[in-house]
C-alpha cells in the first residue's frame, strides 16, 4: 500500500527503530517532500508519466536522489552527482534513534535536504523546538514549503551547516544529514550539555556514525553503523566517472602484492582504519563482467593527481598492481592494512573520536592516541 501506513508497516516488518517516532512516520506524507522528478538508483520516475510507480517509490524504503549536479542543467553523457535526497527512512530512523531525543529537547540539523527530517522532528518536538540549516538557498525555500504543506513550520535557514546556527543555541542534540571528515567545533559549541550524531569518514570510508556526548566544550564518542550519506558541497572531493581519474595509464608503475584486493574490499573494519590513513582517496571494487569471479579495486585520489589499481584472481597467490602519480596509493593502503593487523585486527567499535581543542581518534581509550599507531596521510605535493 502506497502511503503512510504502508510504509509505517513495512518499516515495523522490517524491525526498523521506529520507537517514539512511529506516530510520525504514520502521520506525515513523504509524497509532500519529493519532486515531480526523481531517482531510485539508476531508475528516474517521473511523476507525470508514472504517477503510480512515483507513489510506490515514495512509500518504499529506499533513498530517494532529487536532486543532482546541484540543480544545474545535466547532459546526457555528464557524469550525474547526487546532491540532495529523501534519505532511506529506516536510515533516518537509525540517526534518530541513536540521537536520544528527549521531548523537550531543541534540536539542530544540519542538512535540511527535502524537510523531511526536520517535519519528523517538529512533528514530534514541536516546530518551535527544530532548526534545520541548508546550503542550497533553493532547497531550504523547499524544505520550508514542504514543511508548510505537512502543516508544520521548524525553521529552514540557508546557511554552512559546518558553523551551526548559534542565533537557535543552546541545543541539546545536533544531527547532520552530510557525512563530514571532522566534526565541526561549532556543533560542539553550540550543544554543551548534549549529543552530536553524524554520518563520519573521509573519502575512503564515509560510512559510519559518529555518536558523541558533550560536557562543557568537549565532546567524546564511537561509531556504529553503515550509514551512505553525501558530502558537504562546501567539502565536497571531485567525482565522476572512473577514466576521468585515470590517465598517464602508460607511464604506470606495474608491481606485485600478496595481499589479496578482494579481501580488502570485503572487510568493513580493515576498509575502516585504513580510511584513516587514507582520508583523501577513495576506493572502488569493479567485478569483472563475466564468471570469472575476478575483481579490481581501484584507489583514486580526491584531487585526480594519483591513482592505483589491484587485480584479483580466484586461487591466485601474488596480484598484479598498477600505479601513477605523485603517491603510491596501492602502497598507502597496503601499509595502513599492515599496521591495522599489528593492531591485532581491531574491529572498529575499539575505536573512539574525542574534541577538545584538537580532535583526535583512538582505540580502546582516549590515550591510545591512533595518530601514532597508523600511518599519516602522505603529504600532497604542491600543485
């Protein structure tokens, strides 16, 4: 069934963590936050053409892109780079959950994206009790409208979600909707006796919350999760299609490893420390397109100067890897993988995140600073 209680039903189907906000989710119609004109992965569903498949989609547990390339005109071969959606709700029901939200608490969003978010939250808190800050001034006139038409009315301002909105603060509990590298001191300063949750990681590993309890300017936590959320636009690293990273491809360093690429690929933890190393390069595991079962993870830095890839082989021993550019990013990730395993393989729920003036990551306790258990990030060359 297309509507509210459908989706109220599958999501409990599901064992979703709807908890306190389960009379919101039945309340509130997604169909008022989504345009005539959307995405679900590599399907666009136009509301005029396919009214009912629009209606399902809305209903469905799936993340929704409604936006790409910032809203500019797209051409038919241009690499399409999501930049705004209706987040996947059970998703969102995760954050939330996660965000402890007490009944009189005031909240802070970060990423007001479709609104959708902010009316779970003022539907629930009040819309006295929600501020909600987008960077996209067109997206905040929406989210606000959309907001309007549920009947509800949290403010939407336009603004860099990295500074907060001090003018709303204090807050007991701060959410972004963007994953971030580093949480902004701002979050911190604005929530002192609260709670912070956001999507965390650099470009390798973007796919954890961070969950951080604040006291008096300092904040402390750990990650939990797999969240997939967008970047900041104002942070946000180039993207597109895998050959506009790669070039140079015959001038390339040709080597051999024996650490096997796919068991990189596949393991959550492993991808998870050596993203620390690796903050400013991403990863990307290609299977090949037959039954051969073989695989290539590629490594491609934010700013296209370097690249490296790795292949995989059933039953093999040794794997092929190729690099180019001012890094070794192969050698990078082999070495972060290396120290991870000195570490004796430590899963990433060892690992915390603490603010004080600085910020930093550790393992077990905030002492066991990871700064010096892993390796640095190499220092870019000057472009």
């Amino acid at each position: 069934m297309a509507s509210p209680a459908g989706l109220l039903g599958l999501l409990r189907a599901q064992g979703a963590r709807l908890g306190p906000w389960e009379e919101a989710v039945g309340a509130i119609r997604r169909e008022l936050f989504l345009p005539d004109d959307i995405e679900v992965g590599d399907e666009v569903i136009s509301r005029t053409i396919s009214p009912q498949r629009w209606l399902e989609a809305a209903y469905s547990d799936v993340s929704i892109t409604t936006q790409v390339n910032d809203g500019r005109p797209t051409g038919t071969d241009e690499y399409r780079l999501p930049t705004s959606s209706s987040s996947q709700p059970s998703v969102m029901l995760e954050a939330l959950d996660l965000l402890d939200v007490q009944p009189t608490d005031r909240v802070l969003e970060l990423g007001a994206g479709t609104g959708l978010n902010a009316a779970w939250l003022a539907y629930r808190l009040g819309s006295d009790r929600v501020v909600s800050v987008e960077v996209d001034p067109a997206l905040a006139e929406r989210a606000a409208k959309n907001n309007a038409a549920a009947g509800l009315s949290p403010r939407v301002v336009a603004g860099d979600g990295d500074r907060g909105w001090p003018e709303g603060a204090p807050y007991q509990r701060v959410i972004s909707t963007y994953a971030v590298d580093e949480i902004p001191h701002a979050w911190v300063d604005q929530a002192p006796q609260g709670r912070i949750v956001s999507p965390w990681g650099g470009s390798f590993f973007p796919y954890s919350f961070a969950v951080l309890d604040v006291h008096e300017g300092s904040a402390e936590g750990r990650f939990t999760g797999y969240p997939a959320f967008m970047r900041s636009r104002i942070r946000r690293p180039k993207r597109g299609y895998l050959n506009d990273f790669l070039h140079h491809r015959q001038h390339a360093e040709h080597a051999t490893t024996s650490l096997s690429p796919l068991t990189v690929a596949q393991d959550a933890d492993a991808l998870f420390y050596i993203g620390l190393a690796l903050p400013d390069a991403w990863h990307l595991p290609v299977a090949a397109d037959d039954d051969s079962g073989e695989m290539t993870l590629w490594i491609l830095a934010d700013d296209q100067r370097s690249w490296a890839s790795a292949d995989y082989t059933p039953d093999a021993h040794q794997y092929a890897v190729v690099q180019y550019g001012p890094r070794r990013l192969w050698d990078e990730a082999e070495a972060a993988h290396g120290a991870w395993e000195a570490l004796g393989r430590p899963t990433r729920a060892r690992a915390g995140i603490s603010i004080t003036e600085r910020q930093w990551l550790w393992i077990d306790e905030p002492k066991r600073d990871l700064s010096a258990l892993l390796p640095s990030p190499v220092a870019k060359e000057a472009t």
